[in-house]
C-alpha cells in the first residue's frame, strides 16, 4: 500500500493525481492503531481470561 502511495505521489502528476505525503503518513498510523487491541484481546484469550478479551475486541462508541 505505501508503495502505491510512493509512486502517485512521485509520478501521479503525469496523469493528474495529486496527493500529498502527509496524508499516506497519517492513514499508515490511523490503520495501525486498532491492530493493538486485536493483538491485545488474542493474548487475553491465550492466556485465559475470555471476559477481558471479549471485551477488548468489542468496538466501542
């Protein structure tokens, strides 16, 4: 994904793309973030307490 990102940004202005570095940068950190409560709520479950990992994959509003 951040290979794609790569190449518009340095050769998305030959076919009218423009897209800004900043924005990959905050996007790869925005996908990062959920993957620790998943890794998180797994080692709840490995280690045996099913109430915290349940509770720890749930999506909350």
């Amino acid at each position: 994904m951040t290979f794609i990102a790569l190449l518009l940004w340095r050769f998305g202005g030959l076919v009218g793309i423009q897209i800004a570095p900043e924005i990959v940068v905050v996007g790869g950190i925005l996908l990062l973030l959920p993957t620790g409560r998943l890794v998180s709520s797994v080692q709840d479950a490995i280690n045996g307490f099913p109430v915290t990992a349940a509770a720890g994959s749930s999506p909350r509003c």
